[in-house]
C-alpha cells in the first residue's frame, strides 16, 4: 500500500497487513433497488387488505387451540409478526393461562412451549416429562414433531436435564431421518440442525421459511401471499437505507484512503438489519450501520496498521471527544476521527437526544470511549509482548468484542426504555449483557485465532485458556464451545427473569447474540464475506420474492 494514501504514516516503520479481500459488491448497492412498489400497481392497497385478513385469522375466537397456536407460530416465522404484536401478546397470555394443554401432544407442545418462553413467559419444563415411557425414554418417530421438539429445546435454562435428553434425543433422530424427507419438511430439518429457530437471525430465518411454508399443503393463501409481499416491502425499505449509508462510506472515500482495512459497509448493514429490521426502527439501523463501519475502521488501525504510539495518540483524541483534537493523531487517522464526531453529531438530535432522553448522548459517548479503551488495551498486548491471564483476557474482550456497545446504543436507538436506570443497569455489564458478549467473543474467538497468529498475535481465548489450564488446543477449543452452551442457557434464563428495569435489553441482547451466531457459523462471514455471507445479503437484500 502506498505511503501517499495513507498521509503521515511512516515508511520507517514495519507494519502488518491481514490482507482482507476488497468489497465483494463494488458500489453496486450505491444504486440498487428492487423497484418492487414501482412495478407493482396497488400492491400497498393489496398488502393493507391482507393483513387485515390475517389480523382477523389471529384473533378470532376458536376451541382449536393447537391451530391457533400453529398459526401464530407461522405468523412469527414468516417475518411479519411485527405486524401484530398486540394481538400476539394477547394470544401468547391466554395460551399460557390455559390449562388445556395437558391435552396436547408432543408437536403442540413443544411448540407451544418455544413461543411462551420465547416471549418472556414462565413454563416449566416438566411439561414433557408425560411424554416419556415408562423406561424414561422419549418415544417418537414423527419428523415434524421431532423438528419441533429439537426447536424447543434450545430455549433451555441450566438444570433442565429433561430438555438436555430431549435435545439428544431429537437431534439423533432427525439426522437419521433426514435423508429420507421431502421438500419442504427436510430443508426446516436442516435449517433447524444447523442453527436452531432461537439463534437464527430472524429476517434470515423469515427469507428461509417463506419458500418453505409456500410449499405446505395445509398453507394459508392469504397468508402466504402477504409474507411474500411484506417481505419484498421491507427489503425496498431497507435497500434505500443500505444506499444512504453506501453514499456516506464513499464520500469519505474510506476504502482508498485506508486500505488496510475491511471495506464492509454492506456487512455492516446486513449486521445491524439482523438485530432490528422493523420500520420503525429505520433510524437506528442508520446509526448502528455507521457506527460499526467506523469501529471496523478503528479496529483494524488498532488490531493491523498502526503502531503503538500512534494508535495511543488516537485513544487520547478519542477521549478528548473534540474536533481540535485531530490536529494530534497521524493524518491517515484524521478521516476516522472525522467521520467518528460526525455520527454523533448528525445523530444527536434526531436520535440520540430525541423523545426528552438529553442524557442519552453521553452514555453513548462513553460506551464508545470505553470499546476504545479496550482496543488500546490489545495493541499494548501485542506492541509489547504481555501476554494477559485467561480472566483478564476475557474481562477485556467483554468490552472489544463490541457487544456491550452495540447493545447500548441500540437501546438508545430504539428508544423503547423509560427509566435512566436502564442505561445505569446495562452499562455495569450485567448477567444478560455478560452472556451475549461472551457468547460473541467465544465464537468469534474460535473462528479467528488461527488467522490472528498468521499475522503475528499470540493472545485469544483459545491460546490464552490453554496457557493457564495447561490443556491441547483441541482441548481448549472443546471449552469454548462447552462455554457457548453454558453462556445460552444463562442467556435464556436472564431474559425470562427480566424485570421493567432490564426488559428493554432483552431483544438487543438476544438478536445481536443471534447475528454473531449466523455471521460466524462457517468462519468469520464479515471479514471474509466472500462465500456464505454474501449470499445471505444477496437474499435479503438484493432479489425480491417473487409473488
């Protein structure tokens, strides 16, 4: 790379390079839409007409409780449960004082089981123990009551051994049958034994189960049809916002003026449509999408380019917070520090300070001071050959790993908390916040480390764990995926203990936990988004459904 690009950055000085692959899209999302309103006369007037069909099918009255309980369940799958929240809730509350269940069976159930706790309602586990034989074993051989059991089950809590068997038990059973299902049974099968309902990102999971539901013969029509097009309304939606975002990531120009770094603003966006795609929350997506290319950015400097003395410069503008500031750091690293004021700045009012919360902007100022703070931390690992405990590693990279900041922040953006005290609860890094960040740096630490050492870094989880434990890599490895399990189920449990002081945190913590499940499940997807992440955005992004 040349030193003319990258301003004041010396020629002296030996620098790494992680060799990341240039954007896979080009601009090409700078100008993409799908058109879909357009070319399509009174299809807002046809959606409006659906889904006054579908609200009706929701909420009128019935004795068919599994049906209805089927039908809400597809509503949630297929993406457009946003619409109908109020009714669901109201749904989900009657179900769950309903004792009529104890005449469902195992299909039912276990359905019935995976919405109530998915929605924050209490149900014991013992509800399948009458599904046992007398030997203690779980007996069924249905696929799709197998498939829904299998989904049950990773909404499980530490102690909840029954769910442990079943978990085995459904897993065993499905990979054996699978070979010999049918479209569309055997792709919910294997979408399911790859990544469970629960930890799958939710548009994904919606674009995946729309062909899938299509294709049953027990299907709503207008059902059906409505997911088709809301999916394709929401998806032009949220192409314009990708485009806006596309404009301000090149008029920054920052891929040419650091090409040390990733060049990921669509992966960025695909992350952070992951964690909240709904309408109303167009806005935060916005701040999110910028505030994670630019941390991108920030980390890259840190973790590959710069040396030690530069990047505490930049650590010392950042804490300053002001635009003098920049006159101290490297010139490469003025357009970061440039573009990191201007996102709060244009964010401020309309977000940020917005709905009487003034306060808001400093939370979000700290936080992002804070995952700085963290990233100097690693360089001073590096530059200077310390090599951190395996506790202090982890204390650390609960703060890089970015999920505390991202979760904040999205709490501020969607702007669903009441009490100050909220923002006070999530930044003491609580129990829910905890094991979403842990859950992040685990996966992101086993999909990482072995590029991470190529290019000179000694200190991961893996590495570090080995070091103090005195235990293989493979060992180690092992533990961490152990860890990943340990750190759902307490993730599970914290959610269902919520209260009006951390409810608001649940579903960021819960989807951003769920986007860094699907964004490394093949490898780190957002560094190189060469293969399977950039089908994904193609899918969600690029093609419509077609009706």
């Amino acid at each position: 790379m040349s030193s003319a690009k990258l301003g004041s950055a010396s020629e002296d000085v030996s620098r790494r390079d992680a060799n990341y692959h240039p954007t896979v899209w080009g601009d090409f999302f700078l100008t993409h839409s799908s058109n879909f309103l357009e070319n399509n006369d009174n299809i807002l007037e046809k959606h409006e007409e659906l889904k006054q069909e579908v609200r009706n099918l929701l909420v009128v009255e019935t004795s068919d409780l599994p049906s209805k309980i089927q039908l809400t369940d597809e509503i949630i799958r297929l993406g457009v449960g946003y619409h109908f929240e109020m009714e669901i809730k109201a749904q989900l509350e009657k179900l769950h004082d309903h004792q009529l269940h104890l005449n469902f069976d195992l299909l039912t159930t276990s359905v019935w089981f995976r919405l109530l706790r998915g929605h924050g309602f209490s149900i014991s586990s013992d509800v399948f123990k009458r599904f046992k034989n007398t030997k203690g074993e779980f007996e069924t051989e249905d696929a799709r009551t197998l498939w829904c059991l299998y989904e049950a089950t990773h909404l499980r809590v530490d102690g909840e051994d029954i769910l442990e068997e079943a978990i085995q038990f459904s897993r065993k059973r499905l990979e054996a049958l699978l070979p010999k299902l049918s479209f569309p049974l055997s792709e919910c099968v294997r979408d399911a034994l790859h990544i469970p309902y629960h930890r799958n990102v939710q548009r994904l999971a919606a674009r995946q189960y729309i062909p899938q539901y299509d294709a049953e013969q027990t299907k709503i029509e207008s059902l059906s049809l409505f997911a088709k097009i809301d999916f394709n309304m929401l998806q032009a939606l949220h192409q314009s916002e990708l485009r806006e975002a596309s404009r301000w990531w090149k008029e920054f120009d920052f891929p040419s003026k650091l090409p040390y770094a990733r060049d990921r603003i669509a992966e960025g966006y695909y992350w952070m449509m992951g964690a909240h795609f709904e309408p109303k929350f167009s806005l935060s997506r916005k701040f999110l999408n910028r505030i994670i290319g630019i941390t991108s950015l920030i980390d890259d400097t840190y973790d590959v380019y710069g040396t030690l003395e530069e990047v505490t410069l930049f650590t010392e503008a950042v804490e300053r917070w002001d635009i003098e500031a920049v006159k101290d750091i490297p010139k490469y690293m003025q357009v970061i520090y440039i573009g990191m004021l201007g996102i709060f700045e244009d964010f401020k009012d309309n977000l940020i300070n917005a709905r009487g919360k003034d306060y808001c902007i400093d939370y979000a100022i700290e936080v992002f001071k804070e995952i700085v703070r963290s990233y100097q931390r690693e360089a001073e690992y590096f530059h200077t050959g310390y090599v951190p405990s395996y506790d202090e590693y982890m204390e650390n990279s609960i703060i890089s790993g970015g999920y505390k900041m991202f979760i904040i922040l999205m709490l501020i953006g969607r702007g669903e908390f009441e009490l100050k005290e909220t923002l006070d609860w999530a930044s003491t890094i609580p129990e829910m916040v905890k094991a979403s960040s842990l859950i992040a740096r685990y996966i992101d630490d086993l999909q990482t480390y072995k590029a991470e050492e190529e290019r000179g870094e000694t200190v991961s989880a893996v590495r570090c764990y080995m070091r103090e434990y005195d235990v293989s890599e493979e060992e180690a490895c092992k533990k961490m995926r152990e860890m990943i399990e340990i750190e759902w189920k307490r993730l599970n449990k914290t959610t269902l203990e919520a209260d009006e002081v951390s409810s608001s945190v649940v579903i960021p913590s819960l989807n951003f936990t769920r986007v860094l499940e699907v964004m490394y499940d093949k490898g780190d997807g957002y560094s190189d988004s060469q293969g399977v992440t950039k089908d994904r955005i193609a899918a969600l992004l690029r093609h419509a459904i077609e009706i």
